[in-house]
C-alpha cells in the first residue's frame, strides 16, 4: 500500500513539475483502473498542490485531475462524482489560468451516469454565475457548451425546473460568440430550447435577439477549411432555431422584412426561405399584423428581381403564407386573415392580367396562381376574381400573341389544386367558356396558340368533371384531326402528349373515335399515327385495340403491299415496345401480348424463309429483328404467361414446332439453332433470347440441357456476326440464372474447354465466335459471384498480348463493366449482385499492372485501354481510393496512339480532378503536358475531353498551378480558334477560369 501511495506521489510530482505529461496522466489513469487507488486518493495526493500559493502549480494539479477524468468517468461511484463535483465548482472562483482546466473536468463529470441528482442543476449555476463564458478561449467555450448539450440530454427535467433562469444563463453564455465551431453548437442548444419545451418566460427576447444578431448568415470558410463548415450548415441551424416557435414572430417577421432590402442576393435567399419555413409552422393570427409588409416585401422581389431563384423562393413563401392562413377557423368576432390577404393580392396583380402585352403580367399571373394553389379556399376566391377577366380578354382580342399569353395564364390556373376527394373543382363555373377557349384556339392556324391549348385541355381533363362526354369526343376528334393533318414536329409531339393523357382518363372515347380513323390512315400518315397509337395505349382496352393495327402494319411491310421504309418499320416496333411498357399489366393485357408474341415469331419466321428464296422483307433486316427484341424481352419479364410463351418459343428453335404460329403455311421441322442454315433463319435466335433470358427467375425454362447446347454449338461455328452474337447472349443469360451445383460447374467447364480449343488453335476458323462466348459467359459468371469466373476472366487476361484478339479483349472490358440493355441487366430478372464493378477491380487490378509491365512494348495500349474501361466505370469514390495506385498506367494511357483510350481515360480523370488527392498534385507537370497536347487532337471527343480536364485542372491549389499559367493559355490560343464551335466553347470556359 506505501508502494502504491509513493508511485502516486511520485506521478503527481513529475506531472506538476511538467516532465512527460501524457506518461503520467497514462500511468495514472492505468493505475486508476486497475483498482489500484481511486481518484479520492488521487486528489489527496494532489493536496499541497491544489493549495499552493502558485496560480500555475494550482492549475497543473487541477489539469492533472481533470486529464484522469476524462479517461476514467465511466469508472467513479455516486459519492465519487459528487466530491468532485463540490471541488469543481469551487475551483471555478479560483484563479482564471485554473477555470480552463476546471471546465474540462466539470465536462468528463457531466458525462457520468452516476451523475447525483441536482448536480446538473448546481454545476450549470456554478457555470453562469461564476465565469464569463465569453472572455474564455476558443476549446474552452465549445467545452461549456457541450456540457450544456450533454445535461439537456441526460438531465432535462432538471434543466427544465430551473425555468427561465436556464434561458438567461445559456443567453449570457451565447452573446457574442463568433466562431462557427461553437456557433453549430449553440443553434443547437437552442434548438433544444425551442423544440423541447423549456420555459422561455421573460427572456424570449432575448434569447432571440442573441441568435437572430447571425441572421442572414454570411460566411465563406477559408480556404482548405480542415472542419468542413459550410454556410449551409450554418443557415439551415439557425433557421431551425428562428422558425421553432411562434412566440418568435412579432420579433422575426419585421427582421426578415427589413433584411429583404438587402442587395446580397444570398440574403434575400436566406430571409425568404426562412418565411417560408416558419408560415409552415405559425398560424394565421401570428401572421396577421404583418401581412401588409410581407406582401410589399414578396411582391418587389417577384416584380423587379433579376435572379430566378428569388423568383422561386418568393412564390414558395407566397404559397406557403397563402396556406397558413387558409388553415385558420373562422369565429364571428374574427377577421379573416386570408381574405386580407388576397384582397392585397388581387389589388395588385389583377390589373396586370389586362395587359398582355406589358411584362408585368407574368410576375403578377405567378403571384396569383401561387396563392391559388396553395389551398381550396384560396383557389376558389383567385378563381371568383381572375378568370371571368382573363376569358373575356381571350374572346376580345384578335392577335394570336395576345391570346397565346392569356390562354398560358389560364393554364397557370387550370392546374389542379390541392382539395379533398369531395371538393367539386372551383373551376366547374367557368367549365364551358374554358372548354369553348381551348377548342378554338385548337382550331387555329397559329403553332403556339394549338400547343397551349392542348397543354389546358390536358389540364382540364384532369380536373373531375370538367370535361363531359360531349366535349372529351369533340377532343378526341380536334386532336385527331391534328394528327393526320398538321405536318408541324413540335404540334405532333404536343397531341401525342395531350392524347396520352386524356386516353388514360377517357379510353372509350379514343376506341369509338380515334382508333377507327388511324387505322384508315395509316398507310398515308404514317409516324404520326404510330406514335399516337403507342401513346394513347395505356389501357387494356385501348391495347386489344392498337395492337392489331401495328402489327397489321409489320404484315403489310413483310408483304410488300404498304410500301413501308426501314425506318417506319422500326417506329411500328418501338410503339409496340412502348404499348408493352406502358401497358398495365392484367389478364387483358397478357392475353394479347400473348397473341402478339406468335405473330412477331411468325413474321420474322416468314421473312427467313421467303429470305432463303430471294425475296427480301423489311423483317429480314437486322436492326428490325433488334427493335422486335424488347417487345418480347419487356412482355416476358412481367406478364403472367410468359411461361407458357417461353416454352412455345423453345419448341419452335428446338424442334420446329410451328402449331402455335398464326397463319400457318411454314412448313415443319425446320432447324433455326443449326450454323449450317442461311443466316436469315439463325439469326432469330435473337427472338428466342427476348423470350427466355428475361423470364423471372421462378419460370423454368423447358429443355434446358438440350437448348443449351445447340446455343452453345450455334455461338461457336456459326459466321453470322449478329446469330453467334444473340446465341452467346441467350447462352449467358441462361446460364447466369441456372441454380449453383456441380451441374452447373460442369456445364462451365465443358464450356471453357471448347472455348479454349478454339482460341488456343491460332489457324482456327472461329476464334471470334469463341471469344465472343467466352465474354458474355465470363459477364454472366461475374455478375452472381461464382467462383468460376475467375478462371474465365483470367482467360480474358491472357488475350491482351493476342495478335489477333488483343484489341478486341481490351474492348471486352467495357461489355464487362457497364450496364447491358439486352440481357443480363436487373430488369431481366438477372443474378446481378451489388459492388460486382468494385469487386472485378479489386481482384484483378494486380494482374492488369503485371501484365502491362510484363507486355513488349507494341502490346502495352491493349492492357492500358482494358484498364481504362475498368476504372471508367467505378463509383467515383473507389477511382478516388485507387488512384493514386493506376496513376503512371492511366497517365500512359494519355500517351496511347489510340483515341478511345483517350477518351476513355481523359473521361475517367476529369471528375477525379474536381477534388484532386494528393498524388495527382505531385503529378501535376505530367497532367498538364499530356492534356495540352491532346487539346489539337485529330478526334473531336479527345479535344473535348481534354479541355474539361485542363478547365479542372484550375480547380488545384493556386501555389500549385500558377506556374503553369501562361503554358495554358498559349496553348488555349489552338482550341479557341478550332472549326468545331463546342470545342470553341469548352476552350474559352477553360481560358477563363486560367
């Protein structure tokens, strides 16, 4: 015991004396926890210190003592902490060199859940009464106010009993910090005050004026900030603290008045935002005596601001007024606050709806239809007061400039407010003038007059009631009409987008009327009627109904008897795509996508044999056969007889089963997985992989064994890029969702031997084809993890130095990485596993440096373009932690004669250089040579691509790159004179931030 007493006399004396701190304080608190001593003994010891005549030796045991604490708090007794707490708060009248160290230790003891009841309450009147937070250092006023925080947190209905005196002491304590550290901290605190329901009493004020001085927050933190404060962070606490209560707004209301004449655009942002946030929780009566001036306020910053933002910010915060008012409950005795204030509206807006031609109808259309939106009440007085105006104006005036602009501030009003399911529309009044407005304007001549009336009839349809039976086919016809007679593009698009629209709401309509009269005309008026077609098919009914025409349009096209281009016929397939897309998925549905799947299969079967015999079909044409894919591919990933059209489809590429096609005059037993037959035929296999690679994964797949390995053989001896292409893909995709086992691994070794014998043989005929399967396979291995794509990716690895396939393989990487839209993606239904990019590049950016230092120098682009690809398409975060690593490989692919590296590897870097790491900077005379040069590069992507990374370039730290200033900008002189006006473009962005 004598020893132990010693050794604590001893660390005490070597602390105090000032040797070794940090040993003395670790020995201590060691010794502390092993039960050695306890921290009473430790105090003890301090003894002669603690009452020595020294201000300093004083403070030296005191920061003994409180460095200990910190370490052991989770270790002291109640009785413990309370001794401490006694001695604490008496060293806080001690000397001002000891009340830093006094704080420290006041903050370890607040952290104790053995904290003695009222203890918080003693330490926080120690605190206010005995220090002058304000004339304390920076550490120690941020030390104060975490022992505030964690006391609101542990002990708040202790707090709390103190009342209002806690409200002064924390305002005292707050008044006049500056730095933004321990600003976050006391929003926070009072946030705490404000959300939880301490009593503020007399000192609202004051504890507004104390956090309302920040308000607008105008702070830019210095240059490589090392705490990442933003102002952001800053406003956005502040105005928790200012919006949290209501008791607030006869003091924060005239502040955000008077800071809205401010000329600092960030300042009316602030003060504008924050009215918004506070109107969302103030009611009406708190609002009421200072609507004349907040109205003012929002009215000049609509009206005369130069800044969309603003703009915005002041409608947001018009709406958000509008609706609290509107929630107030109106009493016989009580003004109605939000009729005060649409009267103020209305007084100065309404009049400038007269004045078409006058700029300050837009600003005053938006103000009014901000308050209209805002609540039903509200809408339905904007309503009363504006639109019988504006629809005598539009039946008035005869220029198509004047209506147009009238006829777009109707569409502001028309739009649907916010009002429950029983509220009839408030514009159910004005239901017939609207309605003779819009097909008025719809029957002009002018462009923009037709186009904004569609926009309101698509408005209006959306309104309950509105439009009648009666005026929905009188609709139907104009937008018809329009459809087979205006030639204009941006007319067409705006009917197919007003007739998407209401076919959802009004499907009968769109089958007795329009239907009927596209289909005459659709051999004469071609893309438009397919496009409207696809457009207004949102419905089953409407589907059963469209469907057939465009697939009478693909017969016609097969026939011969429409005369149609390649380009129509891949218009019709895409509607239809779109039609499977857009289409809700019921019984009704299924079954004719069902019936549209045989008729496609009989087409494109039609058109390969009729191929075979010399006549040539639209059908035959691959990229027809490629848009026909995602119509099947969409209709088997989701529709409830997929499975049933998955087998079909099997029969038919397995065993010529053709009982099931339409039309029927194909003969049987035909071979279409066979290489040996005219490609024509077997390049449908393109239809069989829509038909099974997208099915969900709990289809089964019939024959699978069997259909597996005519793909297999199909995608290694057929010569027709387009079939051993679709059959790899088919192979891949199945084999991505076949279940794991030894069957499956074998089937993968069988796959890779054959694959080998092909590639390892360099007179063999096939190595194309073989390649081909062995990156949709590896591809489809890699996405679900299995262990065996290791071995089919290495075999990748090893083609790089391949004379043959080296640039190929390079070129594989990016298939390997990126998204594919045909087949083993996500909405096929695929085994995609997530972080499979990071994965890949984790286990396999070893070998890819190997081989390149391993490469003759004539190989080295291959491996420099495959690493290129990889790190292309990593999330920017793992670029960011691998680059310093790939830095000299990708800084070698900038010297790569081949310009899809280039751009690959200047797409790669350019992010990364907005926030450059370190290693960049220290490569920085490399970076700004290389990309300089390839600013005259022959391709206009490189020139592009290295434009925006010298512009990012700019962003380095100015002592880094001021050196290079004028290099830059003589070498800027090039681009800024190229013939491509983008270049132009990008070069005299990157010359200015130079």
């Amino acid at each position: 015991m004598a020893a132990d007493s010693a050794l604590l006399l001893g660390l005490v004396e070597e602390f105090v004396l000032g040797q070794q701190d940090r040993k003395a304080v670790d020995t201590a608190t060691g010794k502390l926890k092993a039960g050695q001593f306890t921290i009473l003994q430790l105090v003890e010891a301090l003894g002669l210190h603690l009452t020595s005549s020294q201000p300093q030796t004083r403070g030296r045991g005191v920061q003994l003592l409180s460095n200990v604490l910190q370490e052991c708090y989770g270790d002291l007794t109640e009785r413990e902490v309370e001794v401490l707490i006694v001695f604490y708060e008496n060293r806080l009248k001690d000397h001002y060199v000891i009340t830093p160290h006094v704080i420290q230790g006041l903050k370890a003891l607040t952290k104790c859940s053995v904290l003695p009841p009222g203890s918080a309450v003693s330490i926080l009147k120690s605190l206010f009464q005995d220090i002058h937070v304000q004339s304390l250092m920076l550490a120690e006023r941020s030390c104060v106010y975490n022992i505030l925080i964690q006391l609101m947190e542990s002990r708040e209905s202790e707090l709390k009993g103190l009342g209002a005196d806690f409200v002064f002491g924390f305002v005292q304590s707050v008044d006049g910090e500056r730095d933004p550290r321990n600003l976050l901290l006391a929003f926070h605190i009072a946030r705490k005050i404000v959300h939880e329901g301490y009593d503020l009493g007399k000192f609202t004020e004051e504890l507004f004026e104390v956090t309302s001085c920040y308000f607008p927050i105008d702070f830019s933190p210095p240059a490589n900030d090392p705490h990442g404060i933003t102002q952001e962070e800053l406003v956005l606490a502040l105005r928790v603290v200012l919006t949290g209560t209501p008791r607030f707004a006869e003091f924060l209301l005239p502040l955000i008045i008077e800071k809205l004449d401010s000329d600092v655009q960030s300042a009316k942002l602030d003060s504008l935002q924050t009215l918004t946030a506070c109107a969302s929780v103030y009611e009406h009566k708190d609002l009421a005596q200072f609507l004349p001036g907040l109205w003012a306020s929002l009215r000049r910053e609509v009206f005369q601001t130069a800044s969309e933002r603003v703009e915005s910010a002041g409608l947001a915060a018009v709406g958000t007024l509008t609706a609290c008012l509107s929630r107030s409950v109106l009493n016989s005795d009580s003004e109605d606050s939000l009729n005060v204030f649409l009267e103020l509206v209305l007084k100065d807006c309404q009049h400038h709806l007269c004045e078409p031609d006058l700029k300050l109808v837009w600003p005053s259309a938006k103000l009014l239809q901000a308050t209209s939106t805002a609540s039903y009440r509200a809408s339905h007085r904007v309503a009363a007061a504006v639109l019988p105006s504006l629809i005598e104006q539009y039946n008035s005036r005869t220029q198509c400039a004047q209506r147009r602009t009238l006829l777009e501030v109707l569409q502001g009003f028309v739009h649907p407010v916010t009002s429950s399911e029983e509220d009839e529309s408030v514009l159910l009044d004005f239901r017939q003038s609207l309605c003779s407005i819009v097909f008025s304007a719809l029957s002009e001549s002018n462009v923009d007059l037709q186009i904004t009336s569609m926009r309101v009839l698509t408005a209006l349809g959306q309104h309950t009631g509105l439009l009648l039976e009666s005026d929905v086919e009188l609709a139907v016809d104009h937008l018809t009409r329009l459809i087979l007679e205006e030639g204009d593009p941006k007319v067409s698009l705006a009917v197919v987008e007003c007739a998407g629209a209401l076919a959802r709401l009004h499907p009968a309509a769109f089958i007795s009327k329009m239907v009927p009269r596209l289909k005459e005309e659709i051999f004469s008026v071609r893309q438009r009627c397919v496009a409207a077609l696809a457009a207004v098919s949102s419905r089953p009914s409407l589907v059963q109904e469209s469907t057939p025409v465009l697939l009478q349009v693909l017969t016609s096209a097969h026939t011969g008897t429409g005369a149609f281009s390649l380009e129509e016929v891949i218009s019709v397939c895409h509607s239809l795509q779109k039609i499977a897309e857009q289409a809700q998925d019921t019984e009704e549905t299924g079954g004719v996508f069902h019936d549209v799947i045989p008729r496609l299969l009989g087409l494109a079967l039609q058109a390969a044999l009729q191929g075979s015999s010399g006549h040539c079909s639209p059908i035959l044409e691959e990229t027809v056969l490629s848009a026909m894919v995602p119509i099947i591919s969409t209709t088997c990933a989701r529709l409830q007889l997929a499975g049933q059209t998955a087998s079909r489809a099997v029969s038919l590429f397995l065993d010529g089963d053709v009982s099931f096609l339409p039309e029927n005059t194909i003969p049987a037993q035909i071979q279409l997985l066979k290489a040996g037959d005219s490609r024509s035929q077997s390049q449908m296999v393109c239809l069989l992989m829509g038909c099974v690679c997208w099915l969900p994964r709990t289809v089964e797949v019939p024959q699978m064994d069997r259909l597996l390995l005519e793909l297999l053989e199909l995608s290694c001896t057929c010569d027709h890029p387009l079939s051993y292409t679709s059959a790899a893909k088919c192979y891949a995709g199945l084999v991505n969702k076949s279940p794991a086992g030894e069957a499956l691994d074998s089937l993968i070794d069988r796959t890779l031997k054959r694959i080998s014998t092909e590639l390892d043989s360099a007179s063999s005929p096939v190595r194309t084809q073989a390649f081909t399967l062995l990156l949709w396979v590896s591809k489809a291995l890699l996405l679900r993890y299995h262990p065996l794509s290791t071995t089919l990716t290495d075999k990748l690895f090893s083609l790089l130095s391949d004379p043959e396939l080296g640039w190929l393989a390079a070129d594989g990487f990016s298939l390997l990485m990126s998204d594919s839209p045909d087949v083993l993606n996500r909405g096929s239904h695929a085994d995609v596993r997530i972080m499979y990019r990071q994965r890949f590049f984790t286990e396999n950016s070893a070998k890819l440096v190997e081989g390149f230092n391993a490469a003759v120098q004539e190989k080295k682009s291959g491996y420099l373009k495959a690493l290129s690809h990889i790190v292309n398409n990593l999330p920017r975060q793992v670029q960011l932690t691998e680059l310093p690593a790939l830095l000299p490989l990708l800084l070698e692919a900038l010297s790569c004669p081949d310009q899809g590296v280039q751009v690959s590897t200047l797409s790669c870097l350019q992010p990364v250089l907005l926030d450059p790491p370190s290693a960049l900077i220290t490569q920085l005379e490399v970076l700004v040579g290389r990309t300089l040069a390839l600013t005259t590069s022959p391709t206009m992507k490189v020139r592009i691509a290295s434009l925006r990374c010298i512009h990012a370039l700019s962003r380095f730290p100015e002592h880094e790159i001021m050196p290079f200033r004028a290099r830059v900008l003589r070498a800027l002189a090039a681009p800024l004179d190229d013939h491509k006006r983008v270049v132009r473009s990008e070069a005299a962005v990157a010359r200015n931030e130079w």
